[in-house]
C-alpha cells in the first residue's frame, strides 16, 4: 500500500473520479477518449461502463470502475497477478519488461532505476480533493446545474452541486484558507515543485485572492435561483459514485490538515454540517528524464529491455498515463510478434503525448541537433493538449461555404486538428502491432 491508495483494487482512482473533458471535436482529453476507444482501451471500456453523470466529462463511479478493471484482469488466463512488492529490476532472462508503478514507486524500485540510469529522481506533489456525502449538503442554499445548463453525453444540464458565496463570504474563505494549519514538508520534499494542473487551493489563494475566482471556483454560467445572478464566486461538487450518495469537491486539492479542512471547508454557505467520507490529502510523484533516457519506443536506452509506462513517463493525468500504457503495450506485442513498430504520428494525441514523453516534437534542423536538444530542457510533466499537435491554419468557411471570423476560427482550428488526428490514427490502427 502507499499513502494514496485506501483499497487493493486495481486502477483505483485516488485523486479524482474524473477523466476530464469527453468532447472529441474540441478537447485534447476527449480527442485522447476517443483515440483509446478505438484502440480498444480496456480503461475507456470500463470507464464507460461505469460513468456518472458530469455535463461535458467523463466522471466514473470509482469503485466500480476498479472492480471492473481487477475482474477483467483476473479472468484473463495469461495474466498472473503477484502483489508481492517488487524492490529490484527484474531478472536478465526477462527479455521484455514494462515498468508501469504509477505515481508512487516504491523507494527501493525508484533507487534500482536511479542506478542504473545514473539519472537524480525527477518529483512533483500532486494532491487529492475531499469527498462529501450527499445527505449532509444544503440544498436550500446548494443547487444543481451544469455551466451555462451544458448537457454533456450521459448528463442533464444539471450535473454538478453549486455552492455560491458572495464577496464578503468569499473573503473569509480566502483568509481562512491561507491561514489554515497546512502539512510541513520533510526535508527532501522541501523543494518538490507542484504540478500546475493540481494545485492545492491554498497554493492557488497564495497567488492572488481572485485567482480561485478565476480557477476552480469561477462563478460563470451559472445561475444562483435565489437571485438569478452569477454568485461572487462558487464551489462546485461532482457525483463520486453511481449510487450518488458521494460528492467530491471539483478542483479542491489540498495539504491543509484534517482538522483545519473540516473546520475551513464548512465555511462554503451549503457545506455548513458536511460530513467528510475521505478528505484531502498530499503524495509525492515520481517521474523520470524521459527525453533523455527513453526512446521514442519507450524503451530505456541503456537497457532495451524495459520499457516505462504510465505517470513514471512525465504524463500527467489517468487517461495520458493510460494510453502511454496503451503505446507500450503495443510496441512490446509488435517486437514479440516480429512485426514492424511504427510510432502513431505526431498529428494524434497518442503521437503528441509520446512525443512530449520522449523529446519528438522539439524543433531541429538535424538528427544531431535535435539528439543535443533531448534532456537539456527542464522536463515536467503535462496532460494532452492541443500546444503538443503539429499546428495547421484555421480553416477560413464553414462546411456552407460561410467565411469564420473571430473567436470562432479558434473553435473550427480545434476541430479540424481533432479530424485530421482521428483520420490518421485510424490509419495507424490499420496496420495492426
């Protein structure tokens, strides 16, 4: 067990029961969904089989979505499953190995890697939101709906518990929150720089007192009954599970203590007598030097024979560190088979994801030049997104031959890089491993 993890399911979402954005034509995450669905995702399928209702995302009930993943694994009769802690690399004899330990590698593994790549462990902290059950919110001053009443693919415009606060409440929150007791930092965690897409709150208040307002307590789209306003700001809550009896606290990642996000966290008008199933809390992830000791198969350069997957890579998020699974798991079976491995292209958001991972889409005039530029920037991990695709014009008309102006042909770009990937990425699949 780590920290983190609470149960010995398999796939267990300790974070946030969210894979984010489900919209393949205009988000980078959705586009990576729909990719993985082609590729016959064991993750997407289970993660479909097990969603929530969440507007424009892809929530799961977490549980279920665990048990789905640890029952088709047990069944699978080639696959044994040994829950012995593994504290060295594996035997030479193993010809072909992939490393996927996740965001927390045991130490005496992480220091068998470090060994034998000579490399200093790359770290971040990553921080997971409280849950609350659904009896203990007040829905008087709580309501439901969905930003700007959006009604994703399995939601119902009403698919998220707003909690509303206005200046004065917001203030107090903001002073409570930078004041909170928070978790000191052992020595070697002093310097762990955060991960920018999983702020804790506080961290986020330090940065400004509006900045929550403009993160994840933004008040727009988002209509108070009681007034018919935008409230000064908001906190919204996600469905956790199917029975929808659990609701956890969208983007409220946190290292304040226990004590102080009980007492904090029920200043939010609605969450007054909130009763906690799990609250907040702080890991350390580590990930490695990829563009600099991985190959663009994955593979370690010293030692071909281990392959790393998931968030160890420098991908951030379940469904990234999912599909690198994806990649690796096909670039082994195809070497295996003796076929030809062709990397997916660089216009998909698996290509673009491996591309960060390894250092493919760094800029160079030459094969020398762009070998120099692997591992001399400052590497860190990030989700899928459209910054990481080869970039292409914005299409000038409509499909109706109408010219697009302004904002728009930001929205038509993003959807034509959506087809074009999906267009390739079928081709790709079409050869097979």
């Amino acid at each position: 067990m780590t920290d983190a993890h609470k149960t010995d399911g398999l796939a267990e979402l300790v974070c946030s029961n969210s894979f984010r954005s489900d919209d393949a034509a205009n988000n980078a995450v959705g586009l990576l969904h729909e990719e993985m669905r082609r590729a016959n995702s064991l993750i997407m399928t289970m993660g479909d089989a097990n969603k929530l209702p969440a507007g424009g995302a892809l929530a799961v009930d977490r549980d279920g979505f665990s048990k789905s993943v640890t029952a088709a694994l047990e069944a699978q009769p080639l696959i044994t499953i040994d829950r012995r802690e593994v504290g060295s690399l594996p035997p030479a004899d193993w010809d072909s190995v992939i490393i996927a330990t996740g965001p927390l590698t045991s130490p005496a593994l992480s220091e068998a890697i470090l060994s034998l790549t000579g490399e200093t462990s790359l770290a971040f902290f990553d921080a997971i939101a409280p849950v609350i059950h659904h009896d203990s919110i007040d829905m008087t001053t709580a309501w439901k709906q969905s930003r700007y009443d959006k009604v994703g693919p399995s939601g119902t415009a009403a698919d998220y518990i707003n909690c509303p606060m206005d200046k004065q409440q917001y203030e107090a929150f903001i002073d409570a929150l930078l004041a909170g007791d928070k978790t000191v930092f052992k020595e070697w965690e002093a310097n762990t720089p955060y991960f920018d897409g999983c702020l804790p709150v506080e961290v986020m208040a330090e940065r400004g007192r509006d900045t929550l307002r403009f993160g994840p307590m933004k008040p727009v789209g988002l209509d108070d009954p009681r007034t018919g306003r935008w409230p000064h700001a908001v906190v919204q809550l996600r469905q956790d599970n199917a029975l929808g009896t659990l609701w956890n606290m969208v983007g409220f990642q946190t290292k304040l203590k226990h004590g102080e996000q009980s007492r904090v966290f029920r200043m939010i008008p609605g969450l007054e007598n909130a009763e906690f199933a799990r609250l907040g809390g702080l890991h350390r992830n580590t990930y490695l030097n990829s563009p600099k000791l991985l190959d663009q198969r994955l593979r370690l350069k010293v030692q071909p024979r281990l392959r790393f997957a998931g968030q160890i890579t420098g991908c951030e998020g379940y469904v990234e560190s999912a599909a690198i699974g994806l990649l690796a798991g096909r670039f082994a079976a195809a070497e295996r088979l003796g076929n030809s491995v062709t990397q997916p292209p660089a216009t998909t958001a698996f290509g673009a994801l491996l591309g960060h991972i390894t250092g493919g889409h760094l800029v160079a005039e030459s094969a020398a030049e762009t070998e120099a530029l692997r591992g001399a920037r400052s590497f860190q991990p990030m989700n899928v997104n459209f910054g990481l695709f080869p970039d292409m014009e914005a299409p000038a008309r409509d499909a109706a031959g109408n010219r697009i102006k302004g904002k728009e042909r930001g929205f038509a770009k993003k959807r034509a890089m959506s087809a074009r990937a999906l267009t390739d990425v079928d081709r790709w699949l079409a050869c097979g491993v």
